[in-house]
C-alpha cells in the first residue's frame, strides 16, 4: 500500500498557521490570566487591611479619630497588623512604592512619588497610607481618616491603576465599613485625573 507523506511545504504552511493562530490567541489568553490574578490579589489585601484597620480601632475603643498626626503614627498603627518584609518612612524614597513616572494612570499620565508611609507585605504587596489630601487630623464620623494605595503585583508590571495598582480609602465608623474602594473615577482610560480608580470597586463586586 502507498502512503503519501507531507510534503516539506505543506509542513512549512502547517507550521505558519499554528504560529499565527498563537500569536492571536496567547497574548489575550496571558492577560485574562492577569487580569484574574490582579483582581484575586485586590480581593486578598482589601480583606487584609480591613481586618488591620478593625484592629487599630480596636486598641482605640472602636475608633480612628484622634489616632492619626503623622506619618509615625501610620507605621506604628497599622506596622504591627500587617504582616511586612518592609516598612519605609518615606515610600517611594526608600523602596517601598514606586518612584515618579514608574507607575500610571490607566490613561497612561504618569504619577508622582508617594512620600507617605510605605510597606512591603510578606507576598510583595506594595502598600502606601497617607491622609487624605496630605493633611493629617481631619478624621471623623463617616469620613474619610486615611487614603491607600496597593500594587498587588509588586514592583512588576504594569504598575497601572485599575489593572495591578487600587486605591482604598480607610473610614471611621459607624455607618461605613472600615475599608471602601474609590467610588469615582472610571475603569477605562476616559476618567481624567479618576482613569482606572473605579475598578477597584467594580472587581469586589463580581
């Protein structure tokens, strides 16, 4: 019996159509698989700092005010409660965040240093806690008391908002949960200064 065998060429043209078939279909593949582990990570450390935030409270008689006048008191609140490799006076300056125009928008506008407190978790989560509008005292009832930052992927990329980077926003009771995911802003690159600061919030709700 006669078997005929694949031409050399029909290989070649076998071969050039899986690779463009992959090169279609693998890069998307990669970035859903990201995108799930970003979104799995925003989950883990939104718990993990609203678990360390209700233990501040708790040391304070259920309350946030009054604790807050400077940077020391962040790292000296919160240092204890979060499982950290690395805490830093000044975050982006001592290797806990990332320096200006190391991480953006996800309008792709690049941000500034975070000068604040800063911390490395255990898994390489990066962390920043700073006051809102970078004027400590002004926490009371339903307020907000401090703003976050969390790079759930480290100092690996992207370093975007809205895709690995989150801000949170840390409340004082009683009618707010102690931790609430930014409530303006898109998650897409249309929002201005608010582009990708939505996402937080929408990715804790599926």
């Amino acid at each position: 019996m006669y078997n005929k065998a694949f031409t050399l060429a029909e290989v070649l043209v076998t071969f050039a159509i899986i690779g463009i078939v992959a090169s279609l279909t693998i890069p998307g593949i990669i970035s859903n698989y990201n995108d799930m582990v970003f979104k799995k990570g925003l989950k883990k450390n939104f718990s993990i700092l609203s678990k360390a935030t209700n233990l501040v409270k708790s040391d304070n008689m259920d309350s946030l005010i009054g604790l807050f006048h400077s940077n020391v008191d962040v790292r000296e609140k919160f240092g204890g409660y979060l499982a950290t490799a690395r805490v830093c006076p000044s975050a982006s300056f001592d290797g806990c965040w990332h320096r200006a125009g190391e991480w953006t928008r996800m309008d792709g506008v690049s941000q500034p240093d975070q000068w604040r407190s800063g911390f490395i978790l255990a898994d390489g989560t990066l962390v920043v806690i700073a006051p809102p509008g970078g004027v400590y005292g002004n926490c009371s009832k339903n307020n907000i008391c401090l703003t976050s930052y969390i790079d759930v992927n480290g100092f690996k990329g992207p370093n975007m908002v809205g895709k690995d980077i989150f801000g949170l926003n840390i409340y004082e009771g009683p009618n707010k949960a102690p931790v609430i995911p930014s409530l303006w802003g898109t998650c897409d690159s249309t929002g201005g200064s608010g582009s990708g600061r939505l996402c937080a919030l929408l990715y804790l709700q599926e």
